[in-house]
C-alpha cells in the first residue's frame, strides 16, 4: 500500500542522506545535500497531494452513493478502508503547508507614548520547509541520556533511554534496546506527543541554550502525550537545527512532563538564494503552491473519474506518479 510506500520512501532519503555524510565543516557538500533533500521533497509534495485529492474524491463518491442506497461493490471497500488510513496519515503533513511558517520578529520596546508601529513582515526563518516532506515515514531514533549528546555518558546518575520522532506523526521514549527497526511505539514505551504543528519560540531551551533572541524561529509541536502521574499530558518541543543526516542530537525535560529534543536535519539547512539551483527549485516551489497548480491538480482528479471502465480509474491515484 502506499503507507508501505511511504515509509519506504523515508527510509530511501535516510539511506541518501547518510551516504551523503560528510566531515564538520564541509558547508559546500552540506549544502549541496540539503538541495538534493529539498528537490526530493517537491516531487513528494506533488505525489501526496495529488493522492491525498484522488482518495478524498473517492471516498466522497462512495460515501455519497452509500447516502442514495446505491450499492457499492464489496470488492472496493478494501481499497477504500486502504485510502482513508493514507488520509490520515497524509492530511498532517498537507494541512501543515509545505513552507516553515515565516514569524515576525518581535520589535524592540518603545518608550511610553510612542506608537507601536505594525510588525515587519520578516523574512521566512530558513529554508522553504519542502525537504521535511521527504522525513514523512522516517522515524528518527537515538539512545542517550536527557541532558546529553552521544557520545557523552550520563551525569549525575541519570539513566539512557531510546527516544524516536517520526516528523508530522509522533514521539515516544522508551527502555534502551526495544525500538530498533520499529516504526510504532514498542511495549513499555511512553509517548511524549502526538504532532500538533508547527510553532513560534524566541527564547533559548535546554535543548539549545545558543539560539538567537533576536528573531523568533520555526518550531514543531508535539502534544497529548501519556499523562504523568499527577500531571499534565506529556509535550514536546523539537528544535530543527541544520545537519548533513537526520539525527536526535539532544532531549532534555524542560519542566514537569514537557520535554525538549533539538533535531538534525538537511531540511533545515539555509541555502544561498543567489545559487542558479536554489533560485530555480524556489520558483518551482512557488509555483506548485499557486491557485493554478490547485486548479491544475483538480482537473487531474475529475480525469481520473472520467476514464472508462478498465482503463485504470476508480481512483488508484495511480496516475500521479
């Protein structure tokens, strides 16, 4: 199914990104991965929205003739059960955009009297975002202790623990050893949040003490994890911070049930907009989010119901790729 494909879309770009590990300090090669993610990404973007339109169109279709009492094969309903489950796991990444929300910064304090004035627009806090598509389906693990980064040991008696993120889904913590080639929380882990969007943050964290305050900066959202014991639900702030592979550099509790984890990610890397390459994907990206391309991909789905039967519609979304 295309959850299958999905995931093993995700595990593909991880296997790229690693292959295109590079030493500290290799900016050029850095970059030049984080492109190749971003490029990535656009042709994902296209490919799950143009299913995420075909299933929704079929499932209106067979809600609306269930509705008029109008019988539908038995043989469809898998396909269908199949689609609503790809809905759901697509309708985050889609409904969250495929650009990093673009906060304005806060402007200084002005002394009493003066009008504040409207805040700048502000330029977008890093790259366009589209190479976060390609983490949907990749979960993220690593072992370490809250606090430190591998290859650190624990301080002050603190115990190491397995945590994973899998962007636009979820994250957990568990026991050390028990998620290894697992895409799903395993037995006795603890979940720390569901994917809520993204958010605004300023102010520095344990996660990452070093950050600038004087603009603020994209983060993700995670919340309705498993409760503490008398305490609020856990939640999780990430940190997107630019690296040559996906990676969980640190996590640390930043209050009661609320946790902290700066993540590692081509995706998060600044490009040169004056490169020729950065500035053309950044014309296609603008493009493909243009009310045309909307119109264009509508057109596409009412084809697709008009084939004849036997001529590969029913709404396969095979036709998108």
């Amino acid at each position: 199914g295309q959850a299958i494909r999905m995931a093993a879309a995700g595990d593909t770009w991880r296997r790229a990104a690693e292959r295109e590990a590079v030493e500290p300090g290799s900016a050029a090669l850095v970059a030049d991965a984080a492109l190749k993610v971003r490029e990535q990404g656009l042709e994902q973007w296209r490919d799950f929205r143009y299913r995420a339109a075909v299933y929704a169109a079929t499932i209106s279709r067979v809600q609306a003739a269930t509705e008029q009492r109008v019988p539908v094969p038995p043989s469809m309903m898998p396909q269908v059960r199949a689609q609503m489950q790809e809905l759901r796991t697509l309708d985050p990444l889609l409904s969250s955009g495929f650009h990093v929300p673009a906060f304005a910064p806060s402007p200084p304090p002005l002394p009493p009297g003066v009008p504040t004035p409207k805040a700048p627009s502000g330029a977008p806090l890093g790259p366009a975002g589209g190479g976060f598509v390609m983490s949907l389906g990749s979960c993220t693990t690593a072992t370490l202790c809250a606090g430190s980064a591998p290859p650190d040991g624990c301080a002050h008696g603190g115990e190491r623990y397995d945590w994973a993120l899998c962007p636009f889904q979820a994250a957990w913590q568990s026991p050390p050893g028990l998620m290894e080639g697992l895409k799903s929380p395993p037995p006795g882990s603890t979940m720390l949040g569901y994917w809520a969007g993204w958010r605004e943050g300023q102010l520095p964290t344990l996660a990452s003490p070093g950050v600038s305050l004087r603009q603020p900066r994209a983060l993700w959202r995670f919340e309705k994890g498993e409760p503490c014991w008398d305490g609020p639900p856990r939640s999780l702030w990430v940190e997107l911070v630019c690296g040559p592979v996906p990676a969980i550099e640190a996590v640390e509790e930043d209050g009661k049930c609320s946790y902290v984890m700066r993540y590692a990610s081509p995706a998060a890397c600044a490009l040169d907009p004056a490169n020729e390459s950065v500035a053309a994907l950044a014309a296609a990206e603008a493009a493909e989010l243009s009310p045309e391309a909307d119109a264009s991909v509508a057109a596409d789905v009412v084809k697709v119901f008009e084939r004849p039967p036997g001529g590969g519609g029913g709404g396969d979304g095979g036709g998108g790729d």
